[in-house]
C-alpha cells in the first residue's frame, strides 16, 4: 500500500472535487434538457464514486485520535 503526503493528498483532492463539480453541472444541464437517461444514470453513478474517493481522502488528512 502506498503512503502519500498530506500535500499530495490535498492536490488529489483538487482534482477530484473540480471532477465532481465539473459532473454536477453536466447532470444538471442534461437533466433541464432531458438527455439521455442511461447517461444521465452513468454520470450520477460517476458523481457518487468520485464523492466517495474525496470522503477517503479527506479521512486520510484527520490523524487519528488514540482510544
């Protein structure tokens, strides 16, 4: 398994939040516009993974606390 900084880290979480943001927008446009539907599913199972790899991420930044 492979550590990472907390600097490299806070850049991967960059990237994935304006990934995530960047779906957000394309979601709501195809949904004013009514596109595609199993596109529209895709793209909100993609949203939901990328939010899923930034709550990871985010946890690894927390230091845990001793019991």
């Amino acid at each position: 398994m492979e550590t990472y900084t907390p600097d490299q880290i806070s850049a991967r979480l960059a990237v994935l939040r304006q990934e995530h943001r960047e779906l957000d927008q394309r979601i709501e446009r195809m949904a004013a516009n009514g596109e595609d539907e199993l596109e529209f599913k895709r793209l909100k199972r993609d949203k939901l993974r990328l939010k899923d790899c930034i709550a990871k991420l985010e946890d690894m930044l927390i230091p845990d606390e001793p019991a």
